[in-house]
C-alpha cells in the first residue's frame, strides 16, 4: 500500500524493528485524529516486519468488544497459529480469565486475573525467543482493560527481550485508559508519534496515485486541500467523487471545474463520525443542527454536556478536517453529518435546540426552523412561536416558510381555539399562492364564525373568500353573524362600524344581487350615521384604503359619467390611494379599483405606469396571486392603447400564474381580456378554446361578468354569428340598466349592439343606439364618446361621416386608444374614398393600415395604386386573400349576395324560403372561406359577374342572384 506523507514516521518504525531484532524491544503508539492514516501505516508495517521474519501479531479492538475480557488478547494469541500445547493453554488461561472477570464484574480485576496474566504474556515472551515478534493493536482505546494489563506486563520487560508492541490511537477519544498512556510513555523504549493532517504536497501524490496525474491541476489540489482539511479518508473520497462526475460527463468533472462533493464524500463523513466518540458524534450533530450562529454556552445546553467537553470534541473534529474554525469547510459536510443522523435522533436534538434558543430569546423565525425539523411538537411554547413566526414570514413576503410553520402547528396538540386561529392563518397565507389551495378550510371558518368564533379579522377575510369563489348568500350570513355575536364596535361607540367596508363591497362588487338583498345591505353603507361610519369627506389619513376606496367606486359607478369634473375627482382620488397605500394582503383590492378607475376615466398613461410599478413589486415580493390579478389589470390598459400581443401575454401570464380554478369569479376579467384580444387579432381558434374554460355563474352579478359577455359578444360577431353577439350586447346592457350602472366607459353595450346589427343590415336600430349612446355620454372627451361617434358614422352616409370620425379620430389620438384609432381612421379612410378624395383616402388608409400592424390586427398586403377593388384599408378585420368562385356552393353565395344587398337574415330566410338558423349557417360558412369577420367586408370579396360594359344578361336564375369572387 502507498502511503502518503507518511514516510518519517515509517523510518521510525523501521529503526524499532531493527533495534527489536537486536534485543531492545519497545513500544510504539502511533496518536492522530480519526481517518488519518493510522490503520494504513500499520497494515503497511506489518507487512515489512513480515518480510524482515518477524512473527507479526494483529488484533483491532472495537467499541463493542470493550467489555469482553482479554478479547484483544484473545485476538492476539488465537490467531498466532500456536501448536499443540501452547494453543491449549492459550486458550485454558484466557477462558479462566474471562469466566472470573464476568462472575466477579468489570470494575475490579479478579485475583485468578493476575495470577494468569503473566503465564499468557509467558506465551509472548517465549515466541521471541524463537523469533522477533510484533505485536500490532488499532484502536487500542477500544481495548478491554485485562488485554491492557497485558501490555502493560509485557510493556515493563521489553527492553531484554526482542518483542515490539505497536499501538494505533484515536487522539480525539476522551478514554478512561489514562493509566495505559502514562505508564507506556515513561518506560525506556517507548515512543508517541503522532499523524498530522496532509499538505498540498500529499494532497497532489494522492491524486497520482489514482492514475491522473493530468487531473492534478493547481486549483483542484487546493480545493481538495481546502475541502478534506487534509484527511486522507475525505480527500480520497473527495478524488473519488471527481473522477466519478468526469465518467459520467458532468460538468463538475472537467478538468478547471470547481469541486463538487458527492456520495463517496457524504460516505466519508459518516465513516469518520462513527469512528469517533460518542461525545464528539454528539457535538458534530449539534452543531449541524443548531447551525453557525448559535453560541457556544447555547450549544453546550443542547448537548448537557460541558464546555470544557465540547471544546475537546470540536477540537478532534477540526483535526479530523470536519471544521475549520469551529464551522464546517463546506455546505455539503453539513448536509453530510445530517444525512448521518438517525430521524428520530434528529427529531429530539431539532426540538432540544428550539427550546434552548426560544429560552434565550431568540427571534421566532429562528426557532421555528428547528421545529419544523422536528415534525410535530406538542410543547405550548412552540405552538405560539409557530405561529407568530408565519405572521412574520407573511408581513416578510416568506409564504413558503409561513405555510410550513402553519402547517407543523396544525399537525400539533391543539385546543379548538388553537386548531381555528391555525386554520384562519392557513387561508390567510396560502390565499396569496392560489386561492384552490384553501377552498377546504372555507366551510369549517363559516361554521365558526355562525357560531361566533371567529374576530373581527378573521371574519371579515371570510367574508372576502366568499365573495371570492360566489356565494355571496353565505357571506351575508357571516356578517349577520358577526354583529349578532358582538364581533363589530356596537352603534354609539363613537367608533366606525367595522363591517361597513365588506359591506360596501358587496355592494359595489355584486351590483347584480336582488333586490332584497341589496336592502338587506342597505342603500348605501356610505351613507350612514355619523357615529356609525366615518365622514365622506374626512383626511385621507383617518380613512383606511378600503374606505376610501368604495368611495372612489361610488363616484366611478354613480358619478356624472363622462363630466370632466367628475373624471378629475376620480383620477384624484385613485392617485391619492394609489401613492399613499402599501401593496399587501388587505389594501390589494382597493389598489385595483384604483387602478380600473384611471381605465375607466381614460388616464390609460398613469394606469400602466402603476401598474408596471405594483407588479414588478408583486413579483419581488413572490405573491403569485397578487402577480395573477395585477398582470390582469395590465392586460385590460395594453388591450385600451392597443398592444394586442403585450395584452394576450399578460391575460395568459395571469391564467398561468394561479389556474383559472383559483379565480373564483374573477375569473372573468382575464378570460374577456384574452378572447377579445385573440378575436381581435384573428385568432379564433385560441379564443373559442378560451371561451371553454368555465366561468362561475355568480361572475355574471360582477362588472368582470360584463367584460365576459362583451368579449364573447365580439367573438360570436368576428365568428358570423351575429344574432348570438346581439344576445350577449343587449344582455350587458339589460343587466346594467337593471342595476343602476349603465357606463359606457365600462361596456359600451349600445355601440357594440349597434354593430350587430349593422352586420345584420338593420341600419335604423344601429343608428337609434349609437344616438343614445351619444346623449348618454354627453360632450365629454373620452373613449366612449369617439366610440359612440364612429358607430353613429357608421349608420350614415359618406358625406356625413367625415366630421363625426374626424372628432373621434381626435379623441382617441389624444387618449391613446390606438385599437380604436385605427378602426377610426379606416372608416374615414372608406368615407372618403366614397366622397371620390381618392388623396386624402390612400393617406388615411396607409396610416390606418400603420395602426393596424402596431397594434397586431392583421394587414392585408400593400395593393398598386391602380388596383381595382375596395382598398385594404375597407378590409380591417382581415387581410383575407381572394378565393375562386368554386369554393363557395350556390346556396353559399346566394346568401352571401342578399347580405351584400342589404338584407337581414330573416328577410334573406322569406326571400329563400329557409330558416334563420340555415342563413347564419351559410353566412358563417362563407366568412371562413373567403376569410371576412362581418357582413360589411363581404362586399370587398364579391364583385358581380359580368362586366360593367357587358349587356348580355344571365343564362341561370342562378347566376341573376350570383356574385363571383374577384
């Protein structure tokens, strides 16, 4: 066997052996730490001393063979390959012994023991005179205490005799064999040597002596230098774990890679633990477990041991290259002692440490991660700091670690009590991850809280859970609940109503309730007694964000809608909330509102401002949910200036970050966002797969709800449905009637219907509605108003339109509505060309056509300027290439030709004597084929037949009522 760095100590040897040979026997103790060496040198020198016709004797003690009397010595003789007699007598004298020392116990040597000692060692001492005899023992601090008086015996006559006692040491045991070592030491002839750790040099022949002297490069012996701490037992592993990472390709296995330890290392440490002492196991353990920042005095409280004990186990476990300085050389070490320890040894030294700390003051969020090592702990001090600490970790933005902390209390001996204000902080914290996760704790917090149960606090978060997932019925009782129990500040307190604010959310957020209900709540909660609620108009500072916030919903929802005074306020408002209030669980939804308000008062720049500034903080903050619902809030301003793609990433990104079964009735918001954007920019088949996801049925009492029907409105239109999208327009507009919130800066249902039926050729119903929702807006300047301009230009002729489109054009430019814009700009661009001002018509239709690819609508190619036909800027749905007449059947055209004409469906289904539904079917057909979104850009498809010079007329009735594809 090599040795490496071994060779003085192995020159010593062999001058005892020479000296042994000659009749000046010794004895040598070969002293190191744990793994360094000591078995190898021995092994090593007995075979040299075999070579040179010694008689070599091995034995190795061990720990469990510690209280078995002469069992070294047993080793020793037994082994010897004695003959005949001396054999027998062997063994006769060490059964004699060790049947009195077990009848007699261990802390007194029987008489018969001293009295057969010498005979025994007599067997020794006459082998040497035949030959030089070896004796080696490992581990001798193992040995039993009749083998040591043995040695001892012989110890004292071996400077007349040619025997040689070589002893291998643990330094790092604390023994009780004292006596050994002091009465070795002082005799004539007896030497200590003692191992030290490897140096760099050694470090790098160990690396040779593998076979890859190309491996050993400067960096990776000092690694393995720095990481072994120059034991050879975690160096070789450490050499093992590198040359196993390059066999198998890893990067870490590179030559130049940094060294990563692996098995063979993890291996190492709990070899090198489990040949140490109890004591230093104990200490390592400990300090894996309390880990670098826990004092010594704490770490001797976990151990009960000492300080001067732990001192000496820390010492053996530096010299063993565990430690440097007290602390372990790397991570994996660490995680290595760990990975040694028996679980349920842990468990007991993770709750040992939580205690020690909690009892010197240590930080919650410190002692928790001891308990939550140790699994359960039933401890009442323990359940308090957990759950004080995932308060902290959740003020602190640690959801992980509150979740982990809530759920180790909730597996704890708890009271019921305890097992409630657990299950009300669970909802709390994994509310912020994804609202599924905590749907299972809502029905057992509603029990409690009809019974009274439940504070003020966590009364009120339930109430929003509710609301959250629907069951608005529920959440109403747990109010009732509340204030029947006593949970609220009662009338005359002199302070506000506690339970106003979800009150007003309610109110404001299911403005779709029935009418009993909404009694039930109250006209208005704003409006209540002063000693019951805070005034209107009290500093923002003595107002809390939810307050101030339904206010702001109160003037959105009820204010002069589109009056420039009205929109100030609004804007002012959402401002003050949005600058004055800090992103968190309870202020989360009145930021939204903010963030709608300045939506719905055209102040598109300041919503995108604020909500990139919020989301960025959400997603520093690691609050999927909050990231979900802000990214919806951006998807709906991208979809306002235009940004079709920014908007259909942002709505995804929000179904990404919580599943659209987490959203409760929100569900809505990103979903009508997605299907428009998508329908807007031609992508039907992701919209109809949007339009498959379920959406709750309470969502439909929500303003989200009517986001919902208005995208799928406009799918159902783009698709060739008009009838369908007529449905949905004028039921957004019976549900907003019907609950006082006809806003057109909302859903601007009119417009939206009114195209419906400009699809269906009813000119006279679009115009009726464009006008109302003209006077319905007023003179205002926002985005409804320009909608409502050009959906009124829409029914008109084309010298009429160009002042109603011009002063919407105007609008829009200034509001930033580029979607609208361009289709602004192209009806303009249509109306002049009709108006024969072929100039003005190119230069609208190529800034239309601009608008268009910036936004993400598809742009049909650039057409020659002597083109015949419509130019593309008619066409703005779709960039729709030409078909052959042949892929449209004759029933397909003749509907498509009565559509062109003007027809409605119904007067299309008498003229052809087939049903409605039949009509809807071909024109649905015909869209797809020759890839038109509506009724209008059909005409742009077809041209007639024959020729405008062309006399001769159609040989078919057939082809009278035809259109061919141009």
């Amino acid at each position: 066997m090599d040795l490496v760095e071994r060779g003085d100590e192995f020159s010593i040897m062999e001058s005892m052996l020479d000296s042994c040979a000659a009749g000046h026997g010794g004895v040598l103790l070969v002293s190191g730490p744990v793994a360094s060496g000591k078995t190898a040198l021995l092994r090593a020198f007995g075979g040299r001393a075999t070579a040179a016709g010694a008689l070599y004797l091995q034995a190795t003690a061990s720990e469990a063979e510690s209280d078995l009397p002469l069992g070294v010595m047993g080793q020793l003789l037994l082994g010897a390959g004695l003959l005949g007699a001396d054999s027998r007598r062997a063994a006769r004298l060490l059964g004699l012994v060790a049947d009195a020392a077990q009848s007699r116990g261990q802390d007194a040597l029987p008489a018969v023991a001293m009295n057969e000692i010498p005979e025994l060692c007599g067997i020794v001492l006459e082998k040497a005179r035949e030959s030089t005899v070896v004796l080696g023992i490992d581990d001798v601090h193992h040995a039993d205490r009749q083998s040591l008086e043995c040695l001892l015996y012989l110890a004292r006559r071996l400077t007349v005799s040619r025997v040689l006692v070589v002893l291998g040491e643990n330094s790092g045991f604390l023994t009780a064999n004292t006596r050994l070592r002091v009465d070795l030491l002082r005799l004539p002839g007896c030497r200590n040597i003692r191992l030290g750790p490897l140096q760099r040099q050694g470090v790098a022949e160990m690396i040779s002596g593998f076979g890859e002297p190309g491996r050993r490069t400067r960096k990776l012996v000092t690694q393995l230098h720095q990481l072994g701490g120059g034991s050879p037992l975690l160096t070789r592993a450490l050499i093992e774990d590198h040359r196993t990472a390059g066999a198998a390709g890893e990067p870490a296995g590179e030559p130049g890679a940094d060294l990563v330890p692996g098995e063979a290392f993890v291996q190492a440490v709990a070899t090198a633990l489990y040949r140490s002492d109890l004591a230093t196991r104990r200490t390592a353990w400990a300090l894996a477990v309390a880990g670098p920042d826990v004092p010594l005095a704490e770490l001797v409280e976990v151990l009960g041991g000492t300080r001067e004990s732990l001192h000496r186990s820390l010492r053996a476990l530096n010299d063993a290259g565990l430690l440097d300085a007290g602390w372990f050389r790397h991570d994996a070490g660490r995680t290595a002692v760990l990975r040694s320890m028996d679980p349920a040894d842990r468990s007991r030294l993770e709750t040992r440490c939580a205690q020690v700390l909690h009892e010197h003051g240590a930080t919650a969020t410190v002692v928790v991660q001891h308990l939550m090592a140790a699994g359960t702990v039933d401890a009442p001090w323990a359940l308090r700091t957990l759950i004080e600490a995932a308060d902290r970790a959740l003020a602190d933005d640690e959801v992980d670690l509150a979740l982990a902390c809530l759920r180790v209390a909730r597996d704890s001996r708890t009271d019921a009590r305890q097992a409630l204000e657990i299950r009300a902080a669970l909802t709390r914290a994994g509310w912020r991850v994804n609202p599924s996760s905590v749907a299972q704790h809502l029905p057992e917090l509603f029990a409690a809280a009809l019974d009274g149960r439940l504070g003020t606090r966590d009364a009120d978060e339930l109430v929003g859970h509710l609301l959250w997932f629907g069951h608005v019925e529920r959440a109403l009782d747990v109010l009732r609940a509340a204030e029947q129990h006593g949970t609220s500040e009662r009338p005359g307190s002199g302070t506000p109503h506690r339970h106003d604010c979800p009150r007003r959310w309610i109110t404001y957020a299911y403005p779709g309730l029935p009418a009993s209900t909404r009694a039930c709540l109250g006209d208005d909660p704003e409006h209540r007694t002063p000693e019951h609620a805070a005034p209107e108009h009290a500093p923002s500072r003595d107002r809390s964000p939810h307050q101030r916030a339904a206010s702001l919903m109160k003037a959105v929802f009820h204010g002069s809608h589109g009056a420039a005074g009205a929109d100030g306020e609004v804007v002012v408002r959402a401002e003050q909330i949005l600058q004055s209030t800090r992103l968190d669980d309870s202020t989360l939804t009145a930021l939204l509102v903010a963030l709608n308000s300045l939506v719905l008062a055209d102040r598109l720049e300041a919503a995108a401002f604020w909500c990139e500034t919020l989301l960025r903080e959400a997603t520093g903050r690691r609050a999927p949910m909050w990231q979900a619902l802000l990214a919806s809030a951006k998807a709906r301003v991208e979809l306002r200036t235009g940004a079709l793609a920014a908007a259909e990433e942002s709505a995804r990104a929000a179904l990404t970050l919580v599943p659209a079964d987490g959203w409760g009735v929100a569900a809505a918001s990103p979903l009508a966002t997605s299907v428009y954007t998508l329908t807007a920019m031609g992508r039907f088949d992701e919209a109809a797969g949007r339009l498959t996801v379920p959406v709750p049925d309470a969502a439909f009492r929500t303003p989200d709800g009517l986001l919902y029907l208005r995208a799928r409105g406009h799918y159902y239109l783009a698709a060739g449905r008009p009838y369908a999208a007529l449905d949905d327009f004028l039921t957004c507009g019976d549900l907003m009637t019907r609950w006082g919130l006809d806003l057109p800066a909302l859903v601007p249902w009119r417009t939206d219907a009114a195209e419906a039926h400009l699809s269906l050729g009813d000119t006279d119903h679009a115009r009726g509605l464009a006008e109302e929702q003209l006077a319905l807006v007023g003179r205002s300047n926002g985005w409804a108003r320009a909608a409502s301009l050009r959906a009124l230009a829409s029914t008109l002729n084309a010298g009429h339109r160009p002042p109603l489109l011009g002063e919407a054009i105007e609008i829009l430019r200034d509001r930033g509505h580029r979607l609208e814009l361009s289709r602004a700009t192209d009806e303009l661009a249509r109306a002049q060309r009709e108006l024969g001002k072929s100039g003005q018509a190119r230069a609208l239709a190529r800034k239309a056509q601009q608008l268009a690819a910036e936004c993400g609508l598809p742009v049909p190619p650039a057409r020659s300027a002597d083109a015949r036909g419509p130019h593309p800027a008619e066409q703005p749905w779709s960039s729709g290439n030409r078909r052959h007449p042949d892929e449209l059947s004759n029933a397909e055209l003749r509907v498509a030709t009565l559509a062109v004409r003007g027809h409605t469906n119904r007067q299309i289904a008498d003229k052809l004597c087939i049903t409605i539904s039949t009509v809807e079917q071909h024109l649905t057909r015909a869209y797809r084929k020759l890839d038109v979104q509506r009724r209008a850009d059909l005409a742009a498809k077809l041209s007639p037949l024959a020729g405008a010079g062309e006399r001769a007329g159609p040989a078919t009735h057939d082809a009278w009522d035809r259109l061919h594809v141009g």
